[in-house]
C-alpha cells in the first residue's frame, strides 16, 4: 500500500489485478507516476493493492476474500488486518474508488453485489434505507477491460505463452486453474454476477457502485468487449492490449486520469 502524508485524505483507492497478474507488478506505474500530473488530488488519496490467488482458487471465494478485505478498508482502515508492518495514520474516509483488471474486476462487482445481497431479507423500503446510509454503495467503480463476459480462450493463452516460465506450459495450466474455467464466457458466475448488479442499478440509480466506468483496448484479444447495459459510458483505448490498457508510462496517462475523472463526477 501506498499511504499519503496528507492529513486531509478522505479516499482510498483499491487496486485489484486480473488472472495470473500481481498486486504490485500490474500496478507499480501508479507509485510514481501520478506525481506527474501535478494533480493534488492524487495526494489526497491512500491507493491499496489488493492481492488474492488469481489462478488457483475459484471466482466466488476470491469475490468473498476481497469483501472481506474491503470491509477492513473501508470507512476506517483496521492496520493490523490489513497486514500493514507499520500502523498507518487514523483515517475516516469518505470516498472510496474500487479498480478492478480483468478478473479483478469480476471481484469487484461480486463483492459489491455481495454486500447487497446482506441485505436481502428486508424489505425493499428497508433495504433502501440500508443501501443509502452505507457510504460503500457510493463508490466509484473505474474497470479494466473487465472480463464480465468472459475471455476468449486463445487470447489468453497467447498472453501467457510470452510469460517467462510458461511457454508449453501454457495449456496444462490453464485447464488446471479453477477460476480460469469460471471465466468462459457462458460462466454460470458470471452471468449471476451480471444479472444481479444490473437488477441493483436499475432499483437503485443513485447508487454509483452498481454503475462501473469501463475503458477498453480496442486492440483487447482476451476479453470480451461488452459492458452491462446499466453502466456508465464506456470508452476505448486505441494502441494498447488487455495487459497494456491498465498500465500508465509518461506517453501514456490515460489510466491515471481515467481514475482521477471520479472527482469531476461526484461534483456533478
């Protein structure tokens, strides 16, 4: 994690890499970069990278590892839970932005759906109430070629055959990864995981966690290209992959104001 000296910090930023990427790896642009922007909201912001086994362990149980997570995160960080070495400073946050690559978008959805879904039991009057006075269903969703159709299975084996280690490899893992499995495109998981949040985005509109902004690679051989029919505005990406699009550098700042853009939109 990467902690602001800022006294004023009110947001925390929740990175969550895709399928066989890396809590740091696939976000270490974001340690440095945003200081060239010279855009001091970035240093009013807390940005955490969250890790889980991408691979390994299926969709639903990571969906329910990172609501966890999330709920030691947000609004008042537990330090300790959070394996941080080091307390952190008191913080009460107020503004959370939850962004998710590939997979790791389909966990942010699920876990956002998940903590709904806790709710379930009340009546829609109830359960209203309950949703409005939880600051988590004000998040900001900003996705990464989200994989919420699923994957196209030779791009990713194209991806991984140019990882080091793998090569031949490549098939043998793949079909021994569960959540690899549940990320075909007639995935059981995922469809619930679509159907429900746009059932919650059109009963609650208000609501901006059930309403993602998406940013694609028009280039994008992995991921089927598709938003869910209640999302924001989805923009695309010309000269970058499914890795790539996630990844700012100095020619390339799209990701990092792509994120910053949330701010503009709660002042709207």
């Amino acid at each position: 994690m990467l902690l602001t000296d800022d006294e004023s910090c009110n947001t925390a930023i929740v990175f969550v890499h895709g399928f066989w990427g890396h809590s740091e790896k696939t976000w270490w642009q974001f340690q440095t970069l945003p200081d060239r922007l010279n855009d001091p909201w970035w240093h009013g912001c807390d940005l955490i990278f969250y890790s889980y086994d991408s691979a390994g362990t299926q969709i639903w149980p990571n969906v329910s590892l990172l609501g966890t997570f999330l709920h030691d995160v947000f609004p008042t960080p537990d330090w300790n839970r959070l394996g941080s070495s080091t307390p952190g400073q008191a913080r009460n946050y107020r503004n959370l932005v939850l962004v998710g690559h590939s997979e790791g978008a389909v966990l942010v959805r699920g876990a956002v759906m998940e903590r709904a879904r806790l709710h379930s039991s009340d009546s829609e009057a109830t359960l209203h109430k309950r949703l409005q006075d939880d600051l988590f269903f004000r998040a900001d969703l900003c996705l990464f070629a989200p994989a919420m159709f699923g994957a196209l299975i030779s791009g990713w084996k194209g991806v991984l055959r140019k990882l080091p280690l793998f090569g031949g490899l490549v098939e043998c893992c793949l079909n021994r990864s569960p959540a690899y499995q549940q990320l075909r495109s007639d995935s059981p998981v995922l469809e619930q995981i679509r159907e429900q949040t746009e059932d919650l985005a059109r009963r609650f509109p208000e609501l901006t966690a059930f309403r993602a902004r998406n940013l694609f690679s028009t280039g994008d051989s992995v991921a089927s290209i598709c938003p869910l029919t209640t999302d924001l505005q989805c923009e695309y990406e010309a000269g970058k992959d499914h890795v790539s699009v996630c990844k700012p550098s100095t020619s390339y700042l799209r990701p990092l104001t792509f994120i910053g853009e949330v701010r503009h939109a709660k002042a709207a």
